[in-house]
C-alpha cells in the first residue's frame, strides 16, 4: 500500500504479478467506445419510431426490453461484480474497469432513455400514469424508485467511472484516487441493484393487474 | 519534493468549493419535482410542491455555477471537454422525454413544468460529470 500512496506507477502494485500491465496503456483512445454509438443512434430512431406509431406492441417491446437488461445489468453488476470487484486488487480493479467502464457509459444511458421513454407512453396506452388509475399508487412508487437510482447513478456512480477513466489516461494515474473513485462504484452498485429489486415487484404487481 | 508533495503528484489536491454536494443537491429537488408533477398526470391541481422545488434547484445550479467561477486555479480545458460532451449525450436524453411529452399532448402548465425540470437535469449532470473528472486534473497554466 505505501506504494501506493507514494503515488508509485501500478505495476509495482500486482501481487503476484511479475510484469503486470499498466493501466494507463489499457486505456481506449477514446472514452467513450466510439464504434458503439451508431448502434445507440439505431436503438434510440426505433424508439421514436416506436412511441411515434404509438403500438402498444413496440412500446411494450422497448420497455420491456430495455428495462429487462436494466435491471439484469444493475443485480449483475450490483451483488455479482461489485462484490467480486471489491476483493480485487487495485491494479486488478483498474485494469477490469479500463475494459468495463467504457462500455458501461454507453450500454446504460441508452437502457435508461430507451425504458423510460416507452415505459411512459406504455403507462400512457395502458392507463398507470393516470392518477385515477386503481392502482396508480405502484406506478408513483416506480417514479420514486426511479428517482432514487437516478440520484445514485448520475450523482455518483457515473461522475466516479469518468473520473477514474480520466485518472487512468494520467502517464503515472494515482492509485490512492482510483481506489477511492472505485469504492463508490462498489456501494453505489450495491444501492441501485437493491432499488431494482423493488422495481421489479412493482413492475410485475402492475403487469398483473 | 516532500513525500506529501509526491503522494499526490499525479492528482492535485486543491480545497475546492462544494460543488459536488450542490449539484447532487440539485438533481434531488429536480427528480422530487418530476416525481410530483409525473404523479399528478393529467392533473395539474397543485404543482406549486413542484415549482418550489425548481426554484431550489435551479437556485443550487446557480450558486454552483458561481462558485466555480471563484475557483483560482482548475482544469477548465479537461471541465469544458466533459461539459460539451456529456451536455450532448444529455441533452439527447432530455429530448426524447420531452419528444414523449409533447406527442401526449401534455397540458401546457404540465409542459412548462417538466421542460423546464428536464432542463435543470440536462445542466446539472453535465456539470457534475465534468466538476468530477476536472478536480483531479491538473489546474491550466496561467496566463
């Protein structure tokens, strides 16, 4: 650790590891995984297209879609990865957040666009958002839900992973920094991925009305 | 150099203004009034829980905007990079809800609301990103 916090490079900080690579160099040239983005840019015209044709088939298809991988990307990530990530060492937990992370800013903006969107022109087709709706109490307990994870994801969670991905592109990146960043994403995961959980009771006490 | 000058050679440590605390402040009172404004549709019978909260919210932005604005020494040339970026990607998400509101035919009083709160969200995250990635970067040269 005294490595570390001499702010010494990261492969003196591998353990075990004879020549372990630097983080720094496993870094994209880019933030973001710019080959990604026409995909997004497909997605998110079906979606217009979808809420456009106002078919309850094809907003039905993106929320639930879109919301499925949500909320298997956050447990996953959240009481799969997190925990698994958090025993690592640093240079371990730099060099899986050099590949991660990227993809991550990309995949979960679009899931997140993309579900809500059409989850509220669903909510629209099928009478939850209107407040006289009988069971319109589980579809504010959603919005609330929502909320939460939002405050958690893009007032933590988001902020940290681009700081680290910064933080790596330094020649010599701070491993104390890093550590600190990445603590967050481990708790934060945890949040999020607990939040889902409630939103797939909601979800399906509202599919089953 | 000492080693606690060497210790954060890499990242500079500057005592910085409450930026962070402010902006997430700002996104709460943002969501809280979108949860209340959403949870209403298609009433509108009592937005003012609403329009206190972006009043606070948009308050917060502005004092965090100023006090970055006091910051002597920052990573603005790093700050204005994720700023421009991230403001693109959000402003690409704001739109496609407000895409949705507007298809609806949400009630103008209703619009007005929730365009304006996806406009406090569409500046505030960008910020918050980009105030993140800018604290541990090295400040820019003066002059």
């Amino acid at each position: 650790m005294t490595e570390i916090a001499t702010g010494a490079p990261f492969e003196a900080q591998a353990p075990g590891a004879a020549t372990p690579p630097r983080p720094g160099s496993l870094v994209p040239n880019t933030i973001v995984p710019l080959q990604g983005l026409p995909i997004v840019g497909v997605v998110l015209i079906g979606l217009v297209v979808a809420i456009a044709s106002n078919k309850l088939w094809a907003v039905d298809f993106f929320h639930v879609v879109g919301g499925a991988l949500w909320t298997g990307v956050d447990l996953f990530v959240g009481f799969i990865v997190g925990p698994i990530l958090g025993r690592l060492s640093i240079p371990a937990r730099a060099e899986f957040s050099a590949r991660f992370m990227p993809k991550m800013m990309l995949l979960m903006p679009t899931l997140v666009t993309v579900t809500l969107a059409a989850g509220w022109q669903l909510g629209l087709l099928k009478g939850f958002v209107n407040a006289g709706y009988p069971n319109h109490e589980w579809a504010v307990a959603s919005y609330v839900v929502v909320a939460v994870m939002a405050v958690v994801a893009l007032g933590v969670l988001e902020p940290a992973n681009i700081a680290v991905l910064f933080e790596m592109r330094k020649p010599e990146p701070d491993g104390e920094v890093i550590a600190r960043l990445m603590s967050r994403f481990v708790w934060a995961a945890g949040i999020t991925g607990t939040m889902q959980v409630a939103t797939l009771i909601i979800m399906t006490k509202l599919a089953s009305v | 150099m000492t080693g606690q000058a060497q210790r954060h050679a890499g990242t500079p440590q500057r005592a910085l203004p409450p930026v962070l605390e402010l902006g997430v402040g700002s996104l709460v009172c943002t969501l809280a009034g979108g949860v209340i404004v959403a949870a209403q549709v298609p009433n509108s019978d009592t937005l003012w829980p609403a329009v206190v909260l972006l009043v606070i919210s948009a308050g917060l932005l502005v004092v965090m905007g100023f006090l970055m604005t006091r910051i002597s020494q920052f990573a603005w040339r790093p700050f204005r990079q994720v700023w421009q970026w991230a403001m693109l990607a959000y402003i690409v998400i704001a739109g496609m809800l407000e895409y949705v509101f507007i298809k609806d035919k949400t009630p103008d009083n209703v619009l007005v609301m929730l365009t304006l709160l996806l406009i406090a969200f569409a500046l505030t995250v960008p910020t918050l990103l980009a105030f993140s990635v800018a604290r541990f970067q090295e400040a820019d040269q003066q002059g």
